[in-house]
C-alpha cells in the first residue's frame, strides 16, 4: 500500500504573499478567541438563550465536517467501491479532512461554555447515549485521530527521505554556544530516520483497519448531525423536521465530500499551477448525480408522505430557503448527467460549487434558518463572531498550503494528466530502505549511541 | 473482482438504507403509552388567584442566590439599582412573573419556571448527564460540575427555560431545581409556594395537585379555560397551570402529547441498539476493503496498478 511515489511534495516557496494575509486573518480571529474567553461568549457572539446555537456550530461543526467528508467519500470509492484508479486524490482529501475535523473540534471548544468539564466524555458513569451530541463528540474525536494515523504515511515517507535541510539551516543560524554539535544531532536524526523506515511498513499492514475504522465512524457521526435536531420538534420547521434526518444528513455528506474533492483538486491544480486531474475528476463527478438524485427522492418523498409540499411551494420566507437548498442540488447534479460538461474542469467547478452550496444551505436550513424558537428571538451573528469562524477557516487554507510543501500530498504530476500511473515498475528507489535493514541500522545506530 | 465487490457494495447500502427506513418508519407505530409518575413533587400555578406581587420571585432569588449562581438585574430606569427587574428568565432568574393584557377588562399574570417534565427533553439530550431527573422527586436537577456548556438542552427544551449566563466568564447554565438544595431540603417546600400570599402557587405531589386542578376547574368552569396545561404536553409536567386565557397567550407553547424525546430517542435507539449495526458495518467494510486490498498486494504496487487497469 505504500504509494509514495503517487504523491510529491508541492515546489515552491511556502512563506508568500497569501502566506501573510491568511496569517493575518487568523491572528484577527484568535484575538477574538481570546476576548471571548477573558468576558464571555456574550461579549462577541450575537447568540441568545432562544439561538443559542450561532455559526461556529451551524458553520463550524455541522457544515464544516461535511465539507471535510471528502477524505470519507474518496475512501469508500477507492477502498470499499475498490476504484484504485481515484488513489491519487485521496490524500489531500485526508488532509482536508483533517483540517476540517480538528478546526471543528477546536471550534467547540471556543463553543463550550465550560470547556475544562469536557474530560467527562471519558468518564463512564457520566456516559448518555440517549444524546445525539454524545455520539457525535466520541465519533469526531475518534475519527480526528483515524485520519491522523491515516496521514502518518505521508510524513514517514518525508522524513525517511529528508536532508534536514531546514532542520541544519536553524542549526547553522542558531549561536554557535546553543547549536547542537553537528555530529550528534546528525546521529540522532539518523536514528529519526530509520525509525521512520522501520515503522512504515509495520504501520501500512494495519492501515487498511484503520481506513475502514475512517469509513465507519463518519457514517455514524455525520447521520447523528442530523439526529442532533430531532429533539427540536416545536422549533424546528416541519420541512426540515423528519425522522429521516439522520439518513439525510447522511447521504448529504456523501455528496458534498464527492464535490469538495472535485473542487478542492480544480482549485489547487489552479493555484499551483498543475494540470488538471481530468480524468480522475470526470469519473468521480459521474458519481455524484446518482448519491444526489436518491438524497432529492428521499426529501420529495418525506414531504409528500408529511403533507408539507404545499408549505415548499407556498413562496414564504421558509419555502424560499427550502427552494434554494433544493434547486441548487438539483441544477448541479442536471449539469454532471452531461459527459461533455463533466470533462471540462470550468463546468466541474461551476456544478461542484452548486451542490456544495446547496448541500450546505440545508445544513444551514436545519440548524439555524429553519429553527424559530419562538416570538421574540433572533439571530444574525455579529461581526466578532464570524471573524472567529473566518480566522478558523483561514488557518484551515494556511495548514493546507504548509502542509502541501512539506509532505508528499498532491497527485504526482510527472505521467499524470494523459494516461495515470505510467510509473516505472522496477525502478530502484534510492532512498527507500528495506525494513529489516533499516531496523538493523537502527540498533547500530543506538549502540553507537551509547 | 470489480463486479464483485460492486454487488456488496449494493448489498451493504441495500442493508444500511433498509435500517435507516426501518427507523424512520419506526417513528409512525404506537410508542409503548406514557407512563407518567403521579409520585412525583410538583406545583400548580393558578393564573387566576396570583396578584402579580412577585413575591416569588424575590424569594426565589434569596434562597437560590449563592447555591444557583442568580444575581439582580437593574432596569434601565433605575440608575440607583433600587429594584430586581429581569425581563425575561435569564443566567440570572429561575422564575418571573409576567402579565398579559388584551385588554382592560381580558388580562392575567403567568408565572415561568422549569416545568419539570415526566420525560424532559433536557435529561435526555445532554451528553454528559449534567441534567438528571430524580428517580424519585422527579425533580430535573443540573449539575453545573459536570456541565460542559454545550447549550443542547436550550436547543431541546420546547418551553425555552434552561438559560445561560452569556455575559460570564465562567458561565453555567440556570433553571429551577424546585429548592432541592435549599428550600426543599431545609423547610420541606419550594420557596416560591412557601411565599405565595395567595396561594396561587400550590407545592405537592403531581397526582394531588391534578385531582385539585380538576375539582378547581368543576366548580367554576366559567372562570378557567377548560384544561390543565401540563397534564398532557409534551409527555406531562410535574408544573401545572390553571388560567383564564388560552395558554399559548400566556407565552405557553402548545405542545402535543408525545414528548419531543420519545420520538428523538426511539430513532437513536433503533440505529444503535447494542452498538450491533456500528460493529456489523464495520466488519463488513473490512471484509470488503481487505478482500479489495489483496488483488493489489503484489511485490510492488505499481504492477497492482497495472493489472487494475486492464
């Protein structure tokens, strides 16, 4: 499974321009962080005891981890649908869904009230599976470590091959009286790197369990967002409450990962100025009109069987959020039935957009647009509070564009673009050590040690 | 091979989908009747007795102030600080006097504090058990050490009444515990029913203040509307009312007789029941994904690739 030489490290430099202006639109952010926790969440947010659920949660955590389904969706094509030729794409969707998992979690965090209680979700006696929330805090935080492991691979891969170029540039900028003596430092990076030799393969047997253990554990906690809403059966609106939630949620995911993968691989092959991944993106994008047909029956059918078909066509204020939602899937999935469009990366980029637009706006529905606590309440977020959520966004792109350079992620390019996978079979790979001679090297090099 | 692992592929989504169906179809059938605790201690406010004087109010405030974290809110107008004027429940007031006036003649007080519900939204939605219903007393207690501040018990109380100290640092969740900490548990009564000077407030247990509730509304039926607000709402309350105007008026929901967590957690149980469909699923997924990974185990993968390809 070590598929290393599918993926490069992105060349280039990493401290650029958009380096700086995401880096300063996280620092804004932050500072709002740190307000909020010195007067309160009231200090910046708008939410109130009717809404007392804002953006951080309805952006943050509810759409926010359906965006990063994408490693999710990728996965089940390529491991569980066993299309090894979508391969390729799949780690820099794990990395988005690792951005997009851990800045979900860590938005909660700014989120909680009394976020030092939160070691009880480890505590057994304080266990409440009759809770939505405690399915979906347990499930999150395990998948964030799923998709950790998922990505150690990669930075194995990095470091058994690496120079420590940067690592002798601090070195050699450091005063001579603090630098570390070149040899030991040089002896103990190689024992880093062995040990990464030695732990790669070990670690690729087990991988698989861990992928599946990454296809599992979304299944569940994207369907439990859904369920999160059950509750709310007086508040939420009657087009939005249903007990088929938890399914549509569910499949919702599904499609918005299939699109954000798309989008994610047109954007960054334009930024970076790769070619595009035609291929690879035209057969994922045959996909997606299918997973959004059955999530659009499924809605239509809930209505028709609810009796609420006239409250979607009504032309109110909810209709008019339902209509969009709907119609925006609707349009995106019509343009993918097209082959000739599904070939052409500007129309792949325009209907991925659509379905993610609309599949966000119902998540977007459910949470805040269609939930009316009662008279009196309202809820529009305040200027501090969106900056939060655009500064964790921010460092979700900055985390991205380090990451893309230090570790071997993007699609290798070289072969790629006309026909895939055009590598040579038995080539030497200079850099590669065998793992039982790596591991006989590691034990030389500790004895040397001591 | 890829025809193969299509053909489970369908299966398993088959089967998935199929449970999910199951469930939401589950939410149509009977559930297994209410089973409501007539045991439980609760209070009946009769909208029609009570002088507005917020006697209640203060008292609530005296007793639960230090033990339930409340404070006095100032008015605008009232720059001195002279009077404690919430204006609505809040992180600092666990229950308030309201008046509702249509019209000179057409108008009431109505009292909000929890409602104490026989299957209370809040209990079951917290993740980590800081909201708990007394086995007992029935009295929906919050535990603000084991809190961790997620506010999904506001998003599921359908009467709106957990509320949270937005303005703190520290912020913790406040609602009515029914004095269980100080009043009941020193003197045997809320402090609110112990104050009433009317007797609006009557403290005692669910089935008690129901049987009063309805000899009440025998004898003057021309004054009360014709029901007992939280005998039946969502799953029934051990907090009744009695009033003269309709309660959805009085800043009371209507809400129906199935409580809001039986449907919730009927759904969550069937998809979870003894954790067997998560470990299938994934047993499953292995087995396909494993099945999967050996047609491309060769000496090198690159050659995987290839024959993947053919």
């Amino acid at each position: 499974m070590a598929h290393s030489e599918e993926f490069q490290k992105l060349e280039g430099k990493i401290f650029t321009k958009s380096f700086f202006i995401l880096l300063a639109v996280v620092l804004l952010g932050f500072f709002f962080v740190g307000v909020r926790y010195v007067k309160g969440i009231g200090a910046v947010s708008n939410m109130s005891d009717g809404y007392p659920w804002g953006i951080w949660i309805t952006y943050d955590v509810a759409t926010g981890t359906a965006i990063a389904c994408g490693g999710y969706a990728v996965a089940i094509l390529v491991y569980i649908r066993n299309r090894m030729q979508y391969h390729p794409l799949i780690r820099s969707a794990i990395l988005t869904s690792m951005f997009g998992y851990g800045l979900a979690g860590f938005s909660v965090m700014v989120d909680l009230g009394r976020p030092w209680n939160a070691y009880n979700f480890f505590i057994p006696s304080k266990w409440q599976a009759n809770s939505a929330m405690f399915e979906v805090a347990l499930c999150v935080m395990a998948y964030s470590t799923v998709l950790i492991i998922e990505f150690i691979p990669a930075i194995l891969t990095s470091i058994e091959k690496s120079n420590w170029e940067r690592m002798n540039m601090v070195r050699n900028w450091l005063h001579p009286r603090i630098a570390p003596d070149e040899k030991t430092m040089n002896d103990k990076l190689e024992m880093v790197r062995l040990g990464a030799a030695w732990l790669k393969p070990r670690l690729n047997k087990v991988l698989i369990f861990f992928i599946v253990l990454g296809i599992t554990l979304p299944t569940m906690h994207q369907s439990s967002l859904g369920s999160l809403l059950l509750i709310a059966s007086t508040k939420l609106h009657p087009l939005w409450h249903t007990g088929f939630l938890p399914l549509l949620f569910l499949i919702n995911c599904v499609f918005i990962g299939y699109a954000i993968a798309i989008l994610e691989s047109i954007i960054s092959c334009y930024c970076f100025k790769r070619p595009y991944e035609v291929e690879e993106l035209s057969g994922l994008a045959g996909l997606v009109p299918f997973v959004t047909v059955i999530w659009l029956c499924v809605v239509i059918g809930d209505l028709v069987y609810r009796g609420q078909v006239t409250a979607a066509l009504r032309g109110d204020f909810y209709s008019g959020f339902f209509m969009a939602e709907f119609l925006l899937v609707a349009a995106g999935s019509l343009l993918l039935f097209f082959k000739k469009l599904r070939r052409s990366p500007r129309w792949l980029f325009v209907s991925a957009s659509f379905i993610v637009l609309g599949g966000a706006l119902y998540r977007f529905n459910v949470y805040l647009i269609g939930f009316n606590p009662g008279k009196g309440w309202r809820y529009f977020p305040s200027f501090a509070e969106v900056m939060i959520t655009v500064g964790i966004v921010a460092l979700e792109i900055l985390g991205y564009k380090v990451f893309v350079a230090l570790f071997p992620v993007l699609p290798n390019a070289a072969g790629h673009g006309s026909k895939q996978h055009k590598k040579p079979v038995n080539q030497a790979k200079p850099l590669e050590l065998h793992p039982a001679v790596a591991q006989a090297q590691l034990k030389a090099a500790i004895k040397n040690l001591n | 091979m890829k025809r193969q692992s299509r053909r489970d592929f369908l299966k398993l989504a088959g089967a998935t989908g199929a449970g999910l169906m199951a469930c939401g179809a589950g939410s149509a059938l009977a559930s297994d009747g209410p089973h409501i605790n007539n045991e439980e201690m609760g209070m009946l406010y009769d909208a029609t007795m009570c002088v507005g004087c917020k006697a209640c109010m203060s008292a609530c405030k005296r007793v639960n102030s230090d033990y339930g974290s409340l404070s006095y809110e100032k008015a605008r107008f009232d720059s001195d600080g002279l009077w404690d004027a919430p204006s609505d429940l809040s992180g600092s007031t666990r229950t308030l006097i309201k008046l509702f006036k249509e019209s000179d003649k057409r108008w009431s007080y109505v009292k909000y504090s929890c409602m104490h519900c026989q299957k209370p939204s809040c209990v079951s939605v917290c993740p980590v058990s800081a909201m708990t219903k007394e086995p007992v007393s029935g009295i929906v207690d919050y535990n603000k050490n084991t809190c961790i501040g997620c506010r999904y018990c506001q998003v599921a109380c359908p009467y709106n009444i957990p509320k949270f100290q937005w303005e703190k640092a520290l912020p913790q969740i406040v609602k009515c515990d029914l004095c269980k900490n100080t009043n009941l548990r020193e003197k045997g009564i809320s402090a609110c029913a112990e104050t009433c000077p009317t007797g609006a407030i009557r403290f005692g247990k669910r089935g008690e203040l129901l049987s009063d509730a309805h000899a009440r509304l025998k004898e003057n039926p021309d004054k009360y509307m014709a029901h007992i607000y939280g005998e039946h709402e969502g799953g029934g309350t051990n907090h009744l009312y009695l009033a003269s105007m309709p309660f959805n008026k009085l800043g009371l929901p209507d809400i129906k007789p199935e409580a809001p967590a039986e449907f919730s957690e009927k759904i969550q149980h069937t998809i979870y029941k003894g954790f067997i469909a998560p470990v299938a699923l994934y047993s499953a997924l292995c087995f396909i994904a494993v099945k999967n990974m050996k047609g491309h185990k060769g000496p090198d993968d690159g050659a995987a690739h290839e024959k993947e390809e053919n």
